[in-house]
C-alpha cells in the first residue's frame, strides 16, 4: 500500500473497504464463481477427512490465502501436526492467530495455550510471522466477510462461515504468495 493510503488510512479518511477496492485491481485476486469457492472449501475438508493430508493442505491452503477463518485453522492445526506438511509449531501458532482475527472461542482459547507455552523468543518469532500474514490474508486484505452459523440447524453455533467479496457474478479469492519465513 502506498504511504499516502497508509497515512490517510491512519487518519481515518480511508476505510477498509475503499483500500480493498484500490487493491483489489491488482492482479493479488482471482475471480471464481462462488460455487466454486463453495467446493474447494468442502473438497479441502472432505480431503482431510479422508486422511488424504497432502491434497488437504493444499486445498486449505487455497481457500486461507483466500481469507476463510475455518480455513486458517484447519492449516494452524496441519502445522502443528506436520500433517501434508513439515511439522512447523511458530507457523502454525501464526495461521491460529491469524484465524483468531475473528472472534471465536473455539480459535481464541487455542491460540492463548499456544501463546502461554511458548518462551519469549518464541513468541516474537512467531509474532513476527502473524504480521506477514495479516499483511497479506486477514479480513481486511482478502475482503472476505464472516459470521458464524449453527451447522445442524440447532441453536449451537459451532461454525464459521466466510463469504468472499463479490465483483459481479463472480467473488475475489485472494491468491497466494510463497512465503518462507527462514
């Protein structure tokens, strides 16, 4: 973002919303309709229940570039468990948290386990490594909205569920960058 942006932002006199159209015409998005984006959520999970980790990373990893809260959990959890990937405890804190970006117990209460056993050499590591992603995949910078919803029907919110920015017919999946922190 330029500083100008970054200033005006600081100001107040940009919103989130105008940044992201400014942004959003770079080529950072990919237009997808949103049944698709349906389906790749679906498919990364359906991969992962089917103990299939290294097409599951990949698939949540699509769909957390993109912006999806359930998404950045599920490859936090990956992380830490070096399933479809290296075993890799900082990057996985940083997806949990960078999930935790939306207010939910579920995400909140893991991220302060892993922050309370963390030393705090640790923790600026993996602190710094939340940065990087928030730069690039929080909210604000994917355009991705969520709430969270009941998924049996019930009274019991155990889900969350994002929706990508639309443009037309079509909504914006932010892409992904290779990141390596190391």
């Amino acid at each position: 973002m330029a500083i100008g942006k970054r200033l005006l932002l600081a100001a107040g006199i940009f919103t989130s919303a105008q940044t992201f159209a400014a942004e959003s015409d770079a080529a950072w998005f990919e237009r997808v309709e949103p049944s698709t984006y349906r389906d790749m959520v679906r498919d990364a999970a359906s991969a992962y229940a089917a103990e299939h980790y290294d097409d599951s990373f990949a698939r949540f990893r699509r769909t957390a570039c993109a912006g999806d809260k359930q998404s950045q959990s599920a490859i936090g959890r990956m992380y830490l468990l070096g399933q479809g990937v290296r075993r890799d405890d900082l990057t996985g804190y940083a997806w949990l948290k960078l999930a935790a970006e939306f207010i939910y117990p579920r995400y909140q209460s893991v991220v302060r386990a892993l922050e309370e056993a963390m030393t705090p050499e640790q923790r600026k590591i993996a602190d710094g490594r939340v940065a990087v992603l928030t730069e690039r995949y929080s909210l604000g910078a994917t355009g991705m909205s969520c709430s969270q919803s009941a998924s049996r029907g019930g009274h019991i919110i155990d889900q969350i569920v994002c929706t990508p920015r639309r443009e037309g017919r079509r909504v914006l999946l932010r892409r992904c960058d290779d990141i390596k922190f190391d």
